[in-house]
C-alpha cells in the first residue's frame, strides 16, 4: 500500500472506504480520510474526515487504474468531491479556486 491508495480501514466499531494520507516513521500506522461508512453492506457518504489506524486494520481495495485512465479518475475524484461538499478538495482538483456548485439529493 502506499499513499493515496483507496483502502478499507477499521477505525472503531466501523469499516470506511478511505485514502491513505500518510504513514508514521515507523511504517505501523496509517493516516486515512475517510469517506463513507459500511451500513448494512452499503455504503454511506460521510463528510471526509481524517483519522489514524494500525496497518492491520487497513486492506486493499484492489482498485487500481492504468495512467491512461488519468482524465477519467480526475473526474470521478471531482464528482466525489461535489458528492462530499468537500470544497478545498474540489479546489485543488481543479487547480485553484472556482466557482462551487452544490449537488442536490
């Protein structure tokens, strides 16, 4: 696993989808953000929030994308973005501030 890797992540009684932000020196725990938490074997979007975990409890999702795939994960991270009202990550996505629409459920 390495950094920005999408992974599962064990942090409490919870299971989240997150991206590794970072490693400790020592290689044993994992700085996560989290995304969306299992609920009944689905998934439910939550306000990314960062958190720390012991690399055991962090797996691999297993997605991994060529680099030719580069302009359709930017999207998909833009629409995720949006999804998530995460507005600084939407503006450094996109390269510096822009204009921030918001998404209607």
């Amino acid at each position: 696993m390495q950094v920005g890797d999408w992974v599962l992540a064990g942090v409490g009684r919870n299971w989240y989808l997150s991206y590794i932000d970072s490693f400790s020196s020592d290689g044993d725990t994992v700085h996560i953000t989290r995304i969306a938490r299992s609920a009944k074997r689905q998934p439910v979007w939550i306000e990314p929030l960062p958190a720390t975990c012991h690399k055991s409890l962090v797996s691999a999702t297993g997605i991994t994308m060529p680099p030719e795939d580069h302009m359709e994960i930017s999207q998909l991270m833009i629409d995720l973005a949006l999804q998530t009202g995460d507005k600084q990550w939407f503006e450094e996505l996109m390269g510096g501030e822009q204009k921030w629409h918001t998404v209607e459920q």
